[in-house]
C-alpha cells in the first residue's frame, strides 16, 4: 500500500522544485565553496556541471564540466573562469553578490575573477542544458553568460563572432593559456594562429593559398560561425563542415586542442568516452610551432605527432617540446670553417632570407656561408617542367621543420665543417606492424611541460607579421609553380566525403546483397548503387570481433588515408553485429583478372607496376610503417577506367585480427600463398618488408605472366613448383643473354620496352630477397622505377 502522504508530497517536490533545492541556480547573497564538494550547479537534465574543478596540486579552477563520462578529478571542463590564475584548495568561493556582480575569491579574500556586473534588481545565476552559465537579472535579462568568453571550447549553439577567441590550453595537463589561438582575422576570415613566446604565424587555412583558394569568402563582415545541434559547423566566410556521425542527440564539443589542431569530439553511445568526429588537421606536423625552433616534426598517424632535434642540436628543455632545441656549436662567421649536412625530405616554413631561383646547389651553398645568419637553405628542384628549374631558400631561422616521405626537396643544415661527419642525419621512426589503435585525443606528447616563460608577443607578432608577409608571397609562388608542374603527386590530405551509412541504406543499395562481386580478407563485396547514383563496392565483414568503438577509431583512420593509387573508403556501417566498408567500385576489376584475360599490354604494365609501389610506399612512409598491408597480391590491386592501380583492402589486416595481436607481432600467418614473405613462416618480426616482399612477386607475375602459384617449366624441362618464380627468373637472368626473350609473357608477343623490363625485373628480384634488410624500402621502389621514365 502507496504511503498517501508520498503521493500527495512527490509530485509536488517533483515539479515545483523550491529554489533552496534547485541545484541549476545559484541565488543573489548565496556562494559556492571550494571546500564544500557538494556546492556544484547542476543543469536540470544532469548534462552540464559548474564548480569548483582541481587543476593541480592544491589549484582549482571555478569551471564548468561534462558530467559523463563520470569523472571526479579530470572532467572534461568546457569552460573556466580563471585558467591562468588558480585559486587555493582552502577558503575559495564564487559568490553573487548583492550588487549583481559574480565574484571569484581566492584564500584571503583577493579577488581572482569577476563578471563585473551590476544590477539594482535581485539576480540569479543559472547554468542550463545548453552549458551555459548565466546571470540574469529580476526581469531575466541576461547581464553576463560564459558563452561569450569561451576558453578553448565551443559548444552546440554557442555562437562564435568577432570578439570570440578559443585559445588551446598549455598542454594535455596544464590548463594555462597556450600558444595556439582560433579566431576571426581582420579579413572576416576564422584562423588558426600560433602565436608563441618568440614567433606568430597563420597555419590554417594554409598560409600559402589565397583566402579565395582555401575556400573562404573574405566579404562578409558579420563573422559568426556556429556548430548546430545536428554537427553542422557553418561559418560567414563560407567554412563549413560535417560531423562524421552527422545527426541529432549527440553531445558534441569543438576544442582547440593543446597539439594546436581544432577537433569535433562526439560523446559516444553510452556515454563511455569521446571519439574524435573532425578534425582541422590529419597531419599534426603542419600545425606552426608544434615542435619549437631547430627541431623536425614526424608524424605517426594514431600515435600523433613525434619531435626531434636536428642534428648538432639538443633539447632546450626535456619537459617542452615547444621551446625546441639549441645549438650546441658555436659557429664563427669564417667562410671556411662551415659545411653543408643534407636532411633529406625535410622542409622548414617561412623565415627565409630570400628566393633564389636558378641556383645551383653550389651557389646556394656560397650565398649561405656568406651570410652569417644563415642557418641552412631549402633546395627544391623540379624535374618535370621545363626548363629544368631549382630554388635556393636560404634561411634565418629554423622554425616549422617536419620531415615527410614525399616531399621531394631536401635542407642542407650548415654546420662546422671540422666536425661534420660526426653529425647523423635525423633518425627515421620505424614501428612494427603493431596496431597502435587509441583514441587521438590521448595520444600526443604527455610531458609535463612547465616552463616559466616571458611571453614577448608584442615584438614576436610584429616581426611575424612582416616575414609572414615575405613568407607568404613566397611560397604562393613556389606552390603554384609545384603544383602546376607535378603530375606526380596524387594524393590529397582531406578526405572529401567520408561518412557513415545506415545498414538499412546499404541493404537497398545492394539490392538485399544480391550482386557478388568478389571474396577476400574476412568479407564478401557486393556491388552496389548509392542513394546519390554512385556506384560502389560494398564489403561486408565476417568474423570482425572487435567493439564498435575500436572499429571506428580504426575505420576513421583509413578514411584518412587518400592517394590515387588507394581504393577510396567512402564509408562504412555498423550496426549490431552488421560490420561494412563501402568503397569506390572500379569497372576494370582486379590486376588478377585482367592478367588472365590478356588486356594488359606493356605501357599499362609498367604504369601499374609504378602506381602500386606509389600506394604502398604512401601507405608505409607516409605512416612510417604504420599501416602494413600484410596481403599483397593481384587480387588485391584494382583498376581504374585510365588503368591506374589501386591497391585495395589496406589496413585489414589489422581491422580483422585486433584481438590477436600481441607483442608487436601478428601471430597468425597472414597473406597469401604464393605471395608470402620468409618471415612468416620463421616466425620472424613482420616489418613493412613483407609487403615489398609480395609486391616484388606480383611485379615478376607482371612480366612474366606465370602466377606464382603455378606450374612454370625450367629450363631444363623439369616442372618446378611455387617459390621457384623468383628462382626460375633469377637464373634466367644470369644464365642467358636472351633471358628478357625468355621470361616475359608470350601474350604480349614480344612488344615491350627492354629498359622499363630490365629495372623491373631488377627491382623485382631485389624485393624478393630473402634478408629482409636487403629488401628496398617501397619509397626506394618508386624512386628506381621513376629514375627510369625521366631519362627518356
Ligand atoms: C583521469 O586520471 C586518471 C589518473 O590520472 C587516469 O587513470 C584516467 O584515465 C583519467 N581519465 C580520463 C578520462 O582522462
Ligand atoms: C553574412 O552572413 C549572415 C549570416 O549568415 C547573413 O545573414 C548575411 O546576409 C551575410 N551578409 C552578406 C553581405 O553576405
Ligand atoms: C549547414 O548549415 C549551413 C548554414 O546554416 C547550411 O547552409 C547548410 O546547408 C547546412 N548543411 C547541412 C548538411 O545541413
Ligand atoms: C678562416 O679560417 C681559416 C681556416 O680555419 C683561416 O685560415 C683564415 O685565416 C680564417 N679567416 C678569417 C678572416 O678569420
Ligand atoms: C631559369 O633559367 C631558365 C633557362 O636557363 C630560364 O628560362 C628561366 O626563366 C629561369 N628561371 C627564372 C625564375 O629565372
Ligand atoms: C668535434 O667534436 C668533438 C667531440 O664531439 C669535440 O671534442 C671537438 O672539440 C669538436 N671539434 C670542433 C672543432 O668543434
Ligand atoms: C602551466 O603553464 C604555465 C605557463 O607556461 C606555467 O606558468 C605554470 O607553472 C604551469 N603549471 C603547471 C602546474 O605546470
């Protein structure tokens, strides 16, 4: 039997909640203590708390925070009253005052914050669903809201304008004002900003595009940008973008990361933790100031970005990256007493001490001894347009520098000449095929960075200004005169239109998964028709036995990853069990079927040949061996209308196997008969080698026309057996004069180019070597077989 005096009691306690027991509402007269840890606001549907947070050791900051995932000591704050001045664990309060104004006191009674207000009627502070913390006066006009000084937060609604400024934190654990700054410029244009104890520069939108060109509109002077509650992120100066999980009744939040790089995190179902769902920049290393002066950034993707000093250079300081590193020479301005040490595919942005078109090595080196000041220069060349033009960059500083597999140009670091041999280059980064999964948001430098520093900004930005200026006229010219002039380069940074679809929506496109187009690594793929007409290849995973989240930290990952020799990811699906990838659907099928066909003729061989070593060297070190494709083989390389290669199928191994890695090895055997390295059979630790290894076979299949898989006949008449291939062609190779006669494929009836069939066939047998480190990088493959094409 129901108590009645409860029946009659509850509802009303329920609904008319008296504003003693309402805990949204901080009331005129009345504070918050630092001591009482139950004086928090909560926002009436639990969302949002505001209170005193720990920041430090006996530091708090008056904040406000997401109550999931549940926390008590590193909440996700979202807004803070006093970043740079925390108050002590004792005595602190936030008090409302009779005079309207909202008052932040430290131990002692020193004022620390305040809004500054002041009404003559009664007022309230409120904090709603929305996370907006505000003080209405008597007749709810809003007198002061948190949503008009964000830190380094934004959240649904909370409109951007003019005045707004997000500013990243000092770093993953210190929550002081950084370096990093996200703002509307004075050309109505929002800007990322590095503006450090020395230097500022603009990185985003790329300092080298014209606004124009990055897609932003400059004529609109109202410069509000707001993210809607669905994840639509618009802006006046036409910047706009999708969340990935696009949709209502998600949390969602925009953070100026203290990496410098702006990201969407989306809470997930359930509330557990918050996945990444955009962000400004894949490629952290392009984020200015990221690594400090003297230093080169190399990025490794899930694992973020990773800094180290150049040569003749030691860190500054070992808990900062940001100050960089320092000399440890002293280098007279004697002409005679410096060298040059080549830092190969390293770049260094801006500071430079001019443009010198036309000059050749030598002559850049003589410009740069002769300046004192000069520190080093860029040299770029390019081959492809002609005439053959270089560009001598001599600079003054050394700032910006990151180190990236395809970039062609080298910086040649001056030095003194009596000790130059004992310089090494900057080590390169190689990771074992060990699936580093974790989510972005944890994953960057965790050193305690503490520095007392002097912020010289006044001087820093005016100097900034003017060599940005410089900088920027500069390198506009020289991108456009690379861009014009490089058919090489095919891959793009963004991915254009990654998303997620809706099982139901694969099912129609696929007609219910009527139309097999193939099998393979842990999927059957259907060809299917997209509700926008595009024709994709559908893959339906089997056996995928990882949680959802893991599947999308991962999927989002490989939608990253564009270059025209990689099969696009367009999206993918996960509902329940049901686990699919959609991909672009390529009309000429596999490099398999078409060898066995016969449609191949020789031109079209070699340009598969080059395109593949192009998609797996930018798979391996564009991402530092990052992602290993562990399954190489002519199945798994497609083909487009212009018979271009596209590898497909990258980064399964890892998606299908997640729960049976250990140690940095997969312990199951992987690949492909036929197609195999030595070392999974010895059990040997699998590096990037194992798919230049079956890149070198289907590159002897290429030629030769024999699978590797099948029945070839020696020389002597006998039948030798798979794995012989690569010996069969090796010993034709030494034994005769006419081996070329002997080994290619008789349907292409003897229409080939003997120098392409020459290097590939010596490329070939240099990546089925048996010694692993005797095996070319896929880097090296390309530049071999690229060698060859520009000579003619
Ligand atoms: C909070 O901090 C603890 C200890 O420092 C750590 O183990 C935990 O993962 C942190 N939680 C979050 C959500 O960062
Ligand atoms: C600027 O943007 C605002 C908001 O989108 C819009 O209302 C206004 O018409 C725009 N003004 C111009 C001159 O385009
Ligand atoms: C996002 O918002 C902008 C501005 O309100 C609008 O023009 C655009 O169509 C929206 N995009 C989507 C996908 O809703
Ligand atoms: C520069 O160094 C060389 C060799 O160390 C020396 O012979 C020469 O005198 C120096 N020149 C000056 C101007 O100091
Ligand atoms: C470089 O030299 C070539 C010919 O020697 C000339 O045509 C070209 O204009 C020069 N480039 C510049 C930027 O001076
Ligand atoms: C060269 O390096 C060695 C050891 O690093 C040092 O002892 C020597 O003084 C250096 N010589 C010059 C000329 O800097
Ligand atoms: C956080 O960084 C600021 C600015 O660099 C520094 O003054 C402060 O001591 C740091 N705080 C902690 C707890 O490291």
């Amino acid at each position: 039997m129901a108590n009645p005096f409860i029946i009659i009691v509850l509802p009303l306690i329920l609904c008319c909640p008296l504003s003693s027991s309402s805990f949204d509402i901080l009331s005129e007269g009345s504070s918050l203590s630092v001591e009482t840890t139950d004086d928090i606001l909560i926002s009436a549907d639990g969302t949002f708390s505001a209170g005193f947070h720990p920041i430090g050791q006996n530091a708090y900051s008056f904040a406000i925070w997401f109550n999931k995932p549940s926390c008590s000591y590193n909440c996700t704050l979202i807004w803070m009253a006093n970043r740079d001045h925390p108050v002590n664990g004792r005595q602190s309060k936030l008090s409302l005052i009779k005079t309207g104004n909202l008052v932040l006191t430290d131990a002692r009674h020193i004022i620390v914050w305040a809004t500054n207000t002041y009404s003559l009627s009664p007022t309230r502070l409120k904090l709603y669903d929305s996370g907006n913390l505000v003080l209405h006066d008597f007749e709810g006009v809003k007198l002061w809201q948190s949503f008009d000084s964000p830190t380094d937060t934004l959240l649904p609604l909370q409109q951007f304008n003019k005045d707004s400024r997000l500013v990243s934190s000092r770093s993953q654990i210190n929550y002081s004002s950084g370096f990093f700054n996200f703002y509307f410029d004075t050309d109505n244009v929002l800007c990322l900003l590095y503006d450090g104890p020395e230097v500022s520069s603009v990185y985003w939108p790329s300092p080298w595009l014209l606004r124009s060109e990055a897609g932003r509109s400059t004529y609109n002077d109202t410069r509000i940008a707001v993210l809607d509650t669905l994840g639509n992120f618009s802006s006046t100066d036409d910047f706009t973008f999708k969340s990935a999980d696009y949709g209502s009744k998600i949390q969602r939040r925009l953070k100026l990361d203290s990496d410098g790089n702006i990201r969407l995190y989306s809470l997930s179902e359930g509330g557990e933790k918050w996945v990444v769902s955009w962000q400004a920049f894949p490629q952290p290393c392009l984020v200015h100031g990221s690594c400090g002066p003297n230093s080169i950034c190399i990025f490794i993707p899930n694992y973020g970005r990773k800094c180290s000093c150049i040569p003749g250079h030691k860190m500054k300081k070992h808990t900062d990256w940001s100050l960089g590193c320092k000399p440890e020479f002293d280098l007279s301005c004697n002409e005679s007493e410096a060298g040059f040490l080549k830092l190969r595919h390293s770049e260094f942005y801006g500071y430079d001490y001019g443009l010198f078109p036309n000059y050749t090595i030598e002559q850049c080196k003589n410009l740069c001894l002769q300046v004192c000041n000069c520190k080093g220069f860029q040299f770029i060349a390019i081959e492809t347009i002609q005439p053959y033009t270089t560009y001598c960059y001599p600079k003054t500083q050394l700032w910006n520098g990151h180190r990236e597999p395809s970039y062609t140009a080298d910086f040649y670091l001056k030095l003194p000449k009596a000790n130059l041999s004992a310089y090494k280059p900057v080590k390169d980064y190689k990771l074992e095929c060990s699936p580093r999964v974790e989510q972005l948001d944890r994953t960057y430098s965790k050193s305690p960075e503490r520095s007392p520093l002097k912020f010289v900004l006044w001087s820093a930005s005016v100097i900034g200004g003017i060599e940005f200026f410089i900088i920027f006229l500069v390198w506009y010219f020289l991108i456009r005169t690379h861009q014009d002039s490089c058919p090489r380069g095919g891959y793009h940074l963004a991915a254009a239109s990654f998303r997620k679809f809706v099982y139901a929506e694969l099912e129609k496109a696929t007609n219910g998964f009527r139309k097999e187009i193939g099998r393979g690594s842990g999927g059957i793929v259907y060809k299917g028709k997209l509700s926008d007409d595009r024709i994709a290849a559908i893959k339906r995973l089997i056996d995928a036995n990882h949680g959802e989240a893991e599947f999308l930290a991962e999927v989002n990952t490989i939608g990253k990853l564009n270059h025209m020799n990689l099969i696009d990811l367009w999206g993918y699906c996960v509902e329940g069990k049901h686990k699919l990838l959609v991909y672009e659907y390529m009309e000429h099928g596999s490099l398999a079927e078409n060898l066995s066909s016969k449609t191949l003729d020789w031109e079209k061989r070699f340009q598969i040949a080059v395109g593949t070593a192009k998609g797996l060297a930018y798979l391996h070190e564009e991402c530092l061996e990052w992602i290993l494709h562990c399954d190489i083989k002519p199945q798994n390389i497609l083909i487009d209308s212009n018979y271009q290669p596209k590898v497909s199928d990258f980064g399964l191994s890892w998606l299908l196997n997640r729960g049976e890695v250990k140690h940095s090895k997969i312990s199951r055997i992987r690949g492909t008969r036929g197609y195999m390295a030595p070392e999974w059979v010895f059990n040997m630790p699998i590096t990037s080698k194992v798919d230049v290894y079956s890149y070198g076979i289907v590159l002897l299949e290429l030629v030769t026309g024999r699978s590797p898989s099948m029945v070839v006949h020696g020389i002597d008449g006998e039948h030798v057996l798979q794995r012989t291939l690569t010996k069969w062609v090796r010993d034709q190779t030494s034994l005769t004069e006419t081996w070329m006669e002997e080994i290619i494929d008789p349907t292409l009836e003897g229409k080939y180019d003997k120098a392409e069939m020459s290097i590939l066939v010596k490329v070939a047998l240099q990546c089925v070597q048996e010694d692993k480190d005797a095996r070319p990088a896929m880097g090296e493959v390309v530049q071999m077989l690229l060698r060859l094409g520009d000579k003619q």
